[in-house]
C-alpha cells in the first residue's frame, strides 16, 4: 500500500532528472562521511611515542647506580641480566658467554640470514677484555614474549622441548613456541617458529675504565615496533640505562 | 503484500514502512518441555546485561596507568571485588558459549534461512564482536596472560598489509603501557556499546520476523513464519514470567558455575582461573604457559602448524577464523532451498559437526600442546579423518533416514553422537597407542577418560536407537499435586530466607569466602527460578 503510493509520487518526476538528483545526493553524503572520516580515522592514530637516533648509553647497575664492570657479569649466568634500550619496554639480554667448563668464549662477528624477508646483516662482534659479551633484544622475535619465559640456557643443560643437551652451546630459549637463538651466531635462529633472528644490540668497551656502553641496534626491528627507535617513552636518562637481574 | 514485493524491499525498510507491535505474542509450545531452545537468545542477552552492569561497577576502580596493581586491589581489597570480577569474566565465558549455542541452534533448525538472511547476518556479526570484545577485556588485567595475549594481537594487528602498522597504533596505542591499557579500555568499551546497538537491531528484526516456529507448524518450508493465533496467551504473565525464570537460571548458571571453580582456587589451571595471574615480570612468570583465552585457542594451535610459520599469525587468523566467519556470512545465499529439514542439507549439517569437532579439538591441542610446532602430515591427518568420516556419514543417514522410520529429533541425535563417537573412539586408539608404545604415564588418564567418553556415547547411540523405536510408548509422568507444589514453594522460599541469612558474615574481601558467598546468591536464585515454575504450573498451568 504505502509502497504504490511512494512509487507513484517519484514517477510523475521526469526519471532521468529524478535519477541524476539521486546520485548527486549520495554523492554528497558520501563527501560529507569521508571528510568526517578523515577526521576521526587522524584524531585516533597516535603519533608513536619515541627519540629520533640511538642514544650511547652506559650501562650501570640498576640498584646501586654504579657502572657494569667485567666481574659484575657472570660467564653463562642463568639468571635474566637485562637492560633497557633504546626505549623503555624495549628490554635486552645482556650475555656473558663461556664454554661448558666456565671459560669465556670470543664471539666474532658472522653474518646472520633473515628468513622472513630473505636479507641477512653482519652481527656485532663480542666486547670486553674476552671478546665474550655481547647483547640482544629480550622480546621473543615470533609472538614478542618476554623474560622470563624467554631466556639464556648454560652450555651442556637440556632445554624442556628444544634442544638437547648436548646440542647446547649456551642457548637462548623461548617457552611460548619453542624459539631457539644462538647468542654465539649473531643471536641467529637454532629451530623455529620464528622467522627472524634477535635484534642484536651493538656494545662498546672502554678498556681503561672497564666500562660498557650501548650504542646502537643491527638486525631486525624490535618486536611489536614499526621502528626501534618509536613505540615507547624514552629512557629516563639520556646518558645511562640500568642492568638489572632477575633469577630464572 | 504479494511474495514479490516481499522478496525485493529490504527488512530495514519493511520495519520503518509497517511498523509492527513488540513484542510479539508467542505459542505455547515455547514455554513447554524443550521450550528454552527458543529462548537462547533471551539467555545471551542476560548474560549481556550482567555484563554491562558488572562492567560498569569494575570500571569505577580500573586505573589504566596501573592497570595490574588496580586489578589485584579490586580483587583483594574491595569488598566482593573478587565475586565481582571473576563473574564479569566467567559471565563472558557464558556469554560466549550461549552465542554458539544460539548460532548452532539457529543453523540446525535453518534459521537462516528466507526471510531471516539479515538477522543471520548481524547475528555473526555479533559473535565477532562478542569474541573481540572478550579479547579486550582478557588483556586488560595487566597479568603475565595478558601481556602475552597482547603481544599477540600485535602481531597479528602488525601482520595485516599496508594498513597493519595504523590498526595496531589504534587499537593498542603509541606503545607505552598507560597508553596501551587506555585503549584497550576505551575499545571495551566502544564494543560493549556497539554489541548493545546491534543487538538492538538483531532483537527488532527478530521481533519483526516472528520467531523461528517449530518445523511442523512451518510445513518444513522457509519462509517460516510464526502467524499470530488468537489463542496465543498475552505477554503478561505468561511470557514475561517464563523469561524471568530463564534469565534466573542464566544469572544462577554464572554466579554457582563461577564461585565454585573460585573455590577451588589454585587447584584449577591457569587457563580456567577466574583470578588475574602473576604479573609479566615476576620470576614466576615463566611457570605459567602463554595461552590465549580458550576461546581464541584454536587460532593459536594453527599458529603452530609448520606450513603457518613462514606466513605468520595474521594469515593463520585469517584462515582458520576469518574462512569459518566467511562460510557463516555466505551461508544464508550458499543454502537457497526452502526446505528446512536437517535431511535435505546433509552438506550444511555435516560442516556443522565437523566445525564443532575442529573448534573442540583444536582448543584441546591447544591446551595440551602450547608452542609445539606440528608437521604438515600430521596437520592433514587430523583436518582429512573427521571430513572423510563425518561428511559420507551424514551423507549416509540423510539418506537413509526415510526408510528407518525414525522422527527428525531422534535422527539429529544420532547422527551427532554416531560423529562424536567416531572421532572419541579415534582419539582413544591413538590414546592407547601411545600409552602401550611409551608407557608413559600421562597418557594413562586421558585414555580413561577417553574411554569413558566412548562408552558413555556407545550407550547414548544405543538408547538413541532403542528410544526412536518406543517412542510411542512412552507415557507421560504424572505431575505432581497442586497443594504439594504450594509447600515445595513455601519450603524454597524458606530456604532462600535460611541461604540469604546464613552468607551474611561471610567476608567480604576473602576470595574463598566471597565465592562461598557467590554459591549462596546463585542458589537463591536457582530457588527463585523454581519457584517462579511453580507458579507458573499453578496460576498459568503451564
């Protein structure tokens, strides 16, 4: 009923006057919901918080403040020794890395492959007076889990489904999805799921003072961040980031 | 109207141009024996409003800035905070289980069909948004779970092309943690509001459609539509009453369900604990597995399939969630035929076992295998078994189903245990397999259970063929007397009254004693449900 009657006011109309006017109207509101679209869609992307270059940080002790000294570091320390860098939230490992018998172990730079995009980056060599420590990016690069489910395992221990003992020259595993990294390759991977290797953090050692520093990041981006560099606030202090330890 | 121009105009215009009253007036056959699957819908939304109104009260206390340590003080330090928010959480368990129910109800009875497309269609809509919804909720509690769960829905967020970076800065924010939980909140909510909006429209339409009738008043044809009948009882009491009863049982359901799992405290696993787990940075995070909420585990077991590594987590989203959503969408236009009947869509019926079997097992793969990558043969071997058995099998008895004389009730039943059965009795070989080639204990009591499982579903097909050939037989039971049901009234209340006194000590900011607490409150309401039968079955003789 209501139907007919509707029909019949639109077609006394001339219909290609009626059809033209009902384009533009469309068109009109279809304007009007793109230009209050734009607004919204701008208004709610944040501008992602972060610093515009790599800070050289020192590395000190989070609790007493002092500066991380060759002896404060533990060859193959099971517990989680992390810094933050660049960014708050941005935390990484930081290695000491030694054979089964407790002797450092010189790491040297190598090139390690990318296989998500098929790339493959020259790792920063190990510093300090060994040549053994060196550092990485502590967010699992396959789903981003975190320490303590992600960590070191000293040479010669069994890692609960991953490698064998015996396969394990001091192993970075992660207990979400069974991630394995080799922090004496670059931080490359050992098994899978991941399709990257860590973000390797480049080091410098100060041999007169016996101080470290952290001076950039070399490899894939940092887990959860379009850049290493944004998606968090910047760091406390422009000049020091602390070492913290955490038993696992 | 002629069935032409009903065909054409779209409901939206139908409902503006001819207006119909709400609510509509229902049969009688709804309020009867099987009657509550009419009503899943009626369940979901009152599952929905506990929500909402225990959402609003937890939203007086969250603090996204310290989105953790506001959590763990609404559970330990504000009175009935714990009650509060373990049945804001298990409420939406409830709610997400009864939105499948309700989508299974739907498609076995062929709801979908003409001229409910639309009402299907915002129906799956909501069951997206009730899962995102939950998402955003199970992240918010700052625990060691929900940083994970986050970090995967960045991921997953960071996956998609091209626009993947934007969605994730919208949706979890620049990156620092008081911006991240702000988000999260404010998305909560902006799916809390968008779920109240669309079901608004879901309940119109469903008004405006009519509900779905039985198959026989359809004449097993869609378009089913419920005509109203003069002898149809007015809203008040009848209908008003039976869905109070209802929303009781629902209400009851969440508060007993949820307090007793509480009760149990640490016995439970962490996948099922009410409570909020450690924080990430606690030492003892490492001992607590990164799972996702159940109902999102089966997208993380396709995560761990070998072949899904390379892709990464957003396509295994996209096809192991976003096909199934895909075929439910497509649905109403994929089944054109009118006929309602189970038998003449053996296709449609058996894809809907075998997305029940997938969404069970994948979870439970999940649960017990977390982060284990599974090879591809082994991937196909469980997707190819449970396609080549249930599909032929359905297809079997479909056709079948004439000559064994057996009504439409007794045959769904058959076919769904025949399905289960075939899979559990599978599931127990390799069970037993396993346990005799390792002898590895835990094998030992999933096999039990297992067989358990077979023998109960061995006993159900068999008493499902016993009953569809006695059925006639059947005599009905005798009800109880009139003034027997006016004391059993009397006695509940009683009870009710004895319940209410006795929890009144309980303290308040006890976890134990809250769910204690929470136990009393559900079974008053059990009480208050009973005894609203009762009066129904008195007054109403219903």
């Amino acid at each position: 009923m209501t139907e007919e009657t509707n029909r019949e006011i639109l077609e006394v109309e001339d219909p290609s006057r009626r059809t033209f006017l009902k384009y533009m109207t469309v068109a009109a509101f279809a304007a009007a919901s793109a230009g209050a679209l734009r607004v919204t869609l701008q208004n709610i992307i944040p501008k992602s918080a972060g610093i515009t270059g790599f800070p050289q940080l020192l590395l000190v002790d989070s609790t007493s403040g002092k500066p991380i000294s060759t002896s404060d570091l533990k060859v193959n320390d099971s517990a989680v020794v992390s810094f933050d860098y660049p960014l708050q939230g941005e935390p990484n490992f930081l290695l000491r890395m030694g054979d089964a018998g407790g002797n450092d172990v010189k790491v040297s730079s190598v090139k390690v492959s990318i296989p998500a995009s098929g790339s493959s980056f020259q790792s920063p060599a190990g510093v300090g007076p060994y040549g053994s420590v060196v550092a990485s990016s502590a967010i699992c690069e396959h789903l981003g889990c975190v320490p303590p489910i992600i960590h070191f395992y000293k040479p010669g221990t069994s890692i609960p489904n991953g490698p064998s003992a015996s396969q394990n020259t001091g192993l970075i595993h992660c207990n979400c999805h069974g991630s394995t990294y080799d922090p004496g390759k670059g931080f490359g991977i050992v098994t899978g799921p991941t399709q990257k290797p860590l973000p390797n953090v480049a080091l410098k050692y100060d041999k007169a003072s016996d101080q470290y520093y952290a001076v950039s990041m070399v490899g894939p981006t940092i887990y959860g961040h379009s850049s290493d560099l944004s998606g968090g606030n910047p760091l406390p202090s422009n000049s020091q980031t602390g070492v913290s330890t955490q038993s696992a | 109207m002629s069935e032409k121009t009903q065909k054409e105009t779209p409901i939206i215009i139908k409902m503006l141009n001819e207006p119909r009253p709400i609510p509509r007036r229902v049969p009688d056959y709804m309020r009867k024996k099987g009657g509550a699957w009419y009503w899943t819908g009626a369940m979901v939304m009152v599952a929905f409003l506990y929500e909402v109104i225990t959402g609003l009260v937890i939203l007086m206390y969250y603090q996204p800035s310290q989105a953790y340590t506001s959590t763990e003080n609404f559970v330990n330090s504000v009175p009935f905070g714990s009650l509060i928010l373990t049945t804001h959480l298990y409420g939406a368990y409830m709610m997400i289980v009864l939105v499948y129910v309700h989508l299974l109800r739907n498609l076995f009875v062929a709801a979908y069909k003409k001229p409910r497309m639309m009402q299907w269609l915002t129906g799956v809509l909501l069951l997206a948004l009730t899962v995102g919804i939950g998402f955003f909720g199970y992240s918010m509690s700052g625990d060691v779970l929900s940083a994970d769960a986050t970090d995967v829905g960045t991921g997953i967020a960071r996956g998609i092309p091209f626009i993947g970076n934007y969605l994730s800065l919208i949706f979890f924010g620049d990156g620092t943690p008081i911006s991240l939980f702000h988000r999260m909140l404010g998305w909560h909510i902006v799916l809390a509001a968008g779920i109240g909006i669309l079901f608004l429209g879901h309940f119109i339409m469903a008004e405006y459609n009519s509900i779905m009738p039985s198959h026989r008043e359809a004449n097993y044809k869609a378009p089913a539509i419920d005509e109203e009948k003069p002898e149809y009882k007015p809203w008040y009491p009848h209908n008003l009453l039976y869905m109070l009863e209802i929303g009781m049982l629902t209400l009851a359901a969440i508060l007993i369900i949820t307090s007793v799992v509480a009760a149990l405290g640490s016995a439970v696993p962490a996948l099922f604990s009410p409570f909020p787990q450690v924080s990430p940075s606690s030492p003892l995070a490492q001992n607590v597995p990164a799972y996702p909420p159940w109902f999102l585990l089966f997208v993380y077991k396709a995560v761990d399939f070998s072949f899904m590594a390379g892709p990464g987590p957003f396509y295994a989203t996209l096809i192991f969630a976003g096909i199934p959503v895909m075929y439910l969408l497509l649905l109403p236009y994929l089944d054109r035929s009118p006929s309602l009947k189970l038998t003449d869509r053996p296709i449609t019926f058996g894809l809907a076992i075998l997305g029940v079997i997938f969404f069970i097992s994948l979870s439970a793969w999940g649960a017990l295998t977390p982060g284990v990558a599974i090879p591809t043969p082994q991937v196909l071997a469980f997707f190819l078994f449970p396609i080549l058995t249930v599909l032929p099998l359905v297809y079997y008895l479909s056709r079948n189903y004439q000559k064994s004389g057996m009504d439409a009730r007794h045959f769904t039943q058959l076919a769904l245990s025949l399905s289960f059965l075939g899979l559990s009795g599978f599931g127990l070989g390799m069970l037993i397999d396993a346990l005799v080639r390792t002898r590895n204990p835990v094998y030992y009591i999933p096999s039990v259970v297992m067989a358990m499982v077979v023998a109960l579903l061995v006993t159900l097909v068999a008493y499902t063929i016993w009953d569809s050939k006695h059925a006639a037989e059947r005599k009905a039971s005798r009800p109880i007397s009139r003034r027997m049901r006016n004391t059993l009234g009397g006695a509940f209340t009683l009870g009710a009254f004895i319940i209410v006194t006795v929890i009144q000590p309980f303290s308040a900011t006890s976890t134990f004693q809250e769910a204690l607490f929470g136990i009393g409150i559900g079974v008053v309401f059990l009480i208050a449900a009973a005894n609203l039968k009762l009066y129904r079955s008195v007054v109403l003789e219903e």
